[in-house]
C-alpha cells in the first residue's frame, strides 16, 4: 500500500470530486460528499481540519470505497 499524502480537508474533497462525488451538505466544519453508483448510494464525512491526519483520511477512503492508489493518481 503506498503512502497517503498529508492533504487538508479542501484537498480531499477537490480529490472525491474528482471521483464524482458531490458536496450533499455540511454541518459545521463537516462536509458529507455522495455519489451514486448502481449498487446505491455511497457517501462519507471529511473533516475541514488544515490537514487530515493520515489515519482518519484512510477511513474516509474506506468510507468511499476508494483505493489509495485510485485516490493517489487522481490527487493533485
């Protein structure tokens, strides 16, 4: 598994965009991203923080269902 990037919160919801994720809502400094797939929908949280901790943007990937490596190529 490679190594995840230290990205803000901003950064990783440009990188879900990407993705094809959109922005559902947000509630304080908590924005829900969702997309739709054939099999439903899919959905997670990301924290606005100045950076992500690396362990927390590893479950918002998890969340997603989104591989590190699919996620590495697309950031930037």
């Amino acid at each position: 598994m490679p190594n995840l990037p230290h990205l803000s919160g901003k950064e990783i919801i440009r990188t879900l965009e990407r993705l094809g994720f959109v922005q559902a809502r947000q509630r304080g400094s908590h924005v829900v991203m969702k997309k739709s797939t054939p099999e439903g929908s899919i959905g997670c949280v990301v924290p606005l923080h100045g950076e992500v901790a690396i362990g927390t943007l590893h479950s918002i990937l998890k969340q997603a269902k989104v591989s590190p490596d699919e996620f590495i190529k697309v950031t930037k």
